[in-house]
C-alpha cells in the first residue's frame, strides 16, 4: 500500500480547509446561531416540549445532521471533481497508486473535515441549551458512520459530474430537502398519518432519529433499523465507487 | 541495445469507436532522447497516455524496465516522470508544497535536500514560497518538469515541453534536457517544433494518423532523407536551360537568375562538376553559390504528405 500517497493526498485536502480556516470555522458557527436565533428563540418559544426534550435542543441533533450530510457531499465531491476540472488528476493517474488508495486520502479528509465542522456545530448549540447525550458511543458511531458514507457518496457524484451545474443538483436538489423533510426540526410524529408513511420512504428520516436517540433516547423508529439503513447505504456507496473503479468511469479511458 | 520501454501492437480504440492507435510497435532505448513528431491528433499524446498509464490501450502489451504496465503498473509508474502538454497545475498551493506533493504521490519520503536541489537546478529556488498561480507560463513549465522529477524517475516524459515559452526558456529546457540524459535519464519528447528534435534527439519518430512510420536515428534519418540544393546565381538573366542540362531536378527561377539543382547526397555521382562545366560551356556566368541541406522539417513534412496521400488513393 502506498501510504505516502494516501498522507500527501489527505494532507492536500486538509491544507485546503486550513487555508479557508476563518471560513470553515465561521460558516457552521454562523449558521448554526442563526438555526437556534430562528428556530430555537422565535419559534421555539412557542413550543414547549417534543417528547419531553426543549424544542430548542430537540433540533441540536437534525441541525448537525444536516450539516454533516452537506458538508460531507460538498467536501467530497469537491475534493475529486476539482483535480478532474483543472487536469491535474493526470497526476493521480499516472503515479503508482491504487483508486482505493486515493479514495481512502480523499474521502478521509472529507469525512474528517465534516466531523471538525459537526463538533464545532455542537460546541456552538451548546452555548444555547444546556447539552445532553444519553448514549456518547451511539451518538460517535453515527457521528463516524454519516460523515465516512455521505463523503463517500459525495466522491462517487465528484467523478460522476462534468460540470460545476451538475455537481451542485445533487446535494441542492436532493439532500437539502431530503433533509429538511427528514425530521430535523420535527418529529415525524406530528405530521398527518399519510406524510407519516410518505416520511419513512425518505433514508434521511432514520440517519436524524438514530442519531436524535443517541442523545435524548427520543426516536421516531428503532435504533438498530436506523443504523441498519445508514449500514446499507455505505454498502451501496462503496459497491458504486468499486464499479466505477473497475471500469475506470470517467476517471481511465 | 537494451530498451527500457516496449511498446508491442498496441492499439487504442475510445468509447466513441474513434481508434487513436493503430497496432504500434516501439522500443526506447535505455539512456536515449527520443522525440516523436507528428501533426495535431497524430496519436503522440494517447501513446504517452498508454505508457503512463494515464489512458488503458485496447490490445497490446506495454512493457516498461521488464514489468507490464497494467499488471505491474506499481513498478513501471514509480519509474516514469511526465510533463503534461496543458500547463495543467493548481492555483493556492505554493511551489514548494506541490513538487512535495508528487513526491509522496509516488510513494517517497519527504526529502528536503532533494526538493531543495531539484528548485535550484530549474531556478525556481526563489520562486518556492510563490503562489502557483502567481508564476509565468514558462515558470509553471519548470514547475512541471521539477513536479515529474520529484521521484527521481528514470524514464521521463515531456509532452511538448517547449509549446508557448520564448526562444531563451526553449534553451534553457534544452540544457535541462541534455543534463537530465547525462545522469542517465530516458527522455521521450513530443513536439511540433522540428528544430528541437534537430537539436537535442537522438532518434526520431514519426508518427501520423495512429500509425508509427518510422522511427530511425536521427543522422541516419537526415542522410537517408535528406536532400541538398546548390543553388546557383547567374550574372546575367538567361530565358531557358540549355537543354543538355535540363531535367527535373533542375529548375530554373522565373527571373532567369537562378538555377536550383536538387541532389542525393548519399548518391556515388551527384553531377555537380559536370553541371558547372555545362554552364560554363553554355555561356552562362556564375555570380555566387551556395549549398542547402534540407531540414527535419522538410523530412517531417514530405512524410506525412506522402502518408495522406497515399490513404487518399487507396
């Protein structure tokens, strides 16, 4: 295995975070006051309680969920889409790596970066509610779990888009409203029966409760087909990146 | 002669069925410049592309210091450098941080003597803490080469390393060139300009269409092909050869002041000593005389003529 590879392509992508440093601190720190400003404070005043958890902290886990998945997509797909862009993937290409080789220093980065920006959202949620995790190894696993497999995913659309266009329909229109229609400010339990069963079609609604139950035991299904979904959609991820390896997909003609 | 490089009846088909490569069979030898010429969409860079393992060839096999390139593709990339034709480099990273970067690309520790001593000798020393973005074309040409080098390869590849840098660069990669052969490097070079495979190759090849015409010593090449002019100026306008002299390889300039006699060089006779006597014995006073020995470029050109024409006939 060429580990220095692995170390200079994950150092390369971090140095591109540490570069930006005011804007990856700042950005989730930003918003994430914003969420609680908005939804916490104006809105949250006006509901008391979700299954017995403060409205304002039943948010904390949706809203770094929602950070993470977007971070994790945008970081990714950036990370591999730009070398393709600019031409410098020859470099990839013609050195004595393996795609796994590269995909563990991209990937690595991208999943690491998301968790940085995850731990800065919670530290700054925790400014605003007084924090609880019930189950801190739970919480971690999916913590982990989301940021390796939405950077993954993040990967497979970097190689999949010839465009700056198309790398940015995935995640604007298809991760940000599964998202928000996934339970992150809500529980699914208060929607009407019929968006009930529309909900649970949507793989995001299992990542926020699993994730919502790591801290407050408070979920909309079980824990274990919450982190079963999220276990089979890394599956799916890696079996994608494997094929596209294989066959070279827009990376080796 | 020992090869480094073996190319063996590889072709190379894209997914939009357009066949870049046709059956090409090539060897480099150990230690040597070997430049390969050809028009635009020759297949020049599909074939480094297949070497370096950049692009897969449809059939063939590609063997590089003895290891098969697809099958041993670890060994054979650790043991080749390439320099892009596009100035294909990034914008934020320093100078410094990317020729680190290639370097432990292929695998090799961080070794600050070495990057130190690759800068100094592409003069980009100073230069080392700048933006890439910052850096001319000709800078971020060195750049290239010093990123190709930074794992100390012992086959590189220079695809059209001298495209858009001014005559003094040209040199100055020139000299690089040559002191890279010197410590035993195999370079293969693509380029459009003539006068460079001229001045640092030592084999040519030619290719045209995915097709490998030849490829030959560069001094056998010029013998072999080459043709010599003596051109002759008159003292006087005269209206037509005498006609003891006139053939084909003969012409006269419209002004009647020139006489242009086109010879093999490699030829046991070439007629120079009679032609002058008939001159003179027709009359006809010589003002000056000058010999023309006929270019790579000319060689170059006639080649891929004579190729284009003969797929028109078929």
């Amino acid at each position: 295995m060429n580990i220095n590879a692995i170390a200079v392509i994950y150092r390369a992508e971090m140095m591109r975070a540490v570069n930006t440093l005011f804007q990856t601190i700042a950005s989730p720190v930003i918003s994430t006051s914003l969420y609680f400003v908005v939804f916490g404070s104006a809105i949250g005043s006006r509901i008391e309680t979700i299954d017995g958890v403060s409205y304002g902290l039943f948010i904390v886990p949706g809203l770094t969920m929602l950070t993470l998945l977007t971070q994790s997509i945008s970081n990714a797909s950036f990370g591999i889409y730009f070398p393709k862009f600019t031409g410098t993937i020859y470099e990839i290409l013609s050195a004595p790596l393996s795609f796994h080789e590269a995909l563990i220093g991209y990937v690595g980065a991208a999943a690491t970066k998301s968790l940085v920006v995850g731990t800065i959202i919670l530290l700054t949620a925790s400014l605003f509610v007084e924090m609880r995790i019930e189950h801190p190894v739970w919480m971690l696993v999916f913590l982990f779990l989301t940021c390796i497999t939405f950077s993954l995913f993040g990967f497979i659309i970097g190689i999949w888009a010839d465009s700056f266009e198309k790398l940015q329909i995935v995640p604007i229109l298809v991760i940000t409203p599964l998202v928000f229609l996934g339970g992150s400010f809500y529980s699914i339990n208060m929607l009407p029966p019929f968006w009930q069963t529309v909900s649970f079609f949507n793989p995001v609604v299992y990542l926020v409760s699993g994730f919502r139950w790591s801290f407050f035991e408070v979920s909309d299904v079980n824990v274990w087909t919450s982190f079963s979904v999220i276990a089979i959609f890394l599956v799916l991820c890696l079996a994608m990146v494997s094929w596209m390896f294989r066959t070279g997909y827009k990376l080796r003609q | 002669m020992d090869n480094i490089v073996s190319v063996q009846n590889v072709s190379k088909v894209y997914d939009n069925g357009f066949q870049a490569l046709k059956n090409i069979n090539l060897n480099i030898r150990r230690g040597e410049i070997l430049a390969l010429l050809g028009p635009n969409g020759a297949g020049k860079t599909t074939l480094i592309s297949t070497i370096t393992g950049i692009v897969n060839h449809t059939s063939g096999h590609i063997l590089v210091d003895g290891f098969d390139n697809k099958k041993q593709f670890r060994e054979t990339r650790r043991r080749i450098g390439l320099v892009p034709q596009e100035l294909t480099i990034g914008a934020f990273e320093t100078v410094w941080n990317t020729v680190r970067f290639s370097r432990g690309l292929f695998g090799k520790h961080y070794d600050v003597n070495l990057i130190t001593s690759l800068l100094e000798k592409l003069s980009l020393l100073d230069k080392k803490d700048d933006q890439l973005r910052m850096l001319s074309g000709g800078m971020k040409r060195r750049v290239l080469i010093a990123k190709a080098l930074s794992h100390e390869p012992m086959i590189l590849f220079l695809d059209e390393p001298t495209a858009g840098v001014d005559v003094e660069l040209r040199k100055d990669m020139w000299h690089v060139i040559s002191e890279l052969q010197a410590q035993g490097v195999t370079i293969i070079l693509t380029t459009h300009y003539i006068e460079e495979a001229e001045e640092i190759a030592d084999r040519i090849g030619v290719i045209n269409n995915g097709e490998l015409m030849l490829v030959e010593d560069k001094d056998v090449l010029m013998s072999q092909l080459g043709k010599k002019q003596l051109i002759i100026d008159l003292k006087g306008a005269t209206k037509e050869l005498p006609s003891s002299i006139k053939s084909r390889n003969i012409e006269l300039s419209s002004d009647g002041l020139t006489i242009t006699y086109t010879y093999d060089i490699n030829a046991d006779a070439v007629g120079i000593t009679s032609l002058l006597q008939q001159l003179k014995d027709n009359g006809l006073v010589l003002k000056d005389l000058n010999t023309k020995q006929s270019s790579l470029e000319e060689i170059f050109v006639g080649l891929v003529k004579d190729s284009s024409s003969s797929r028109k006939n078929q």
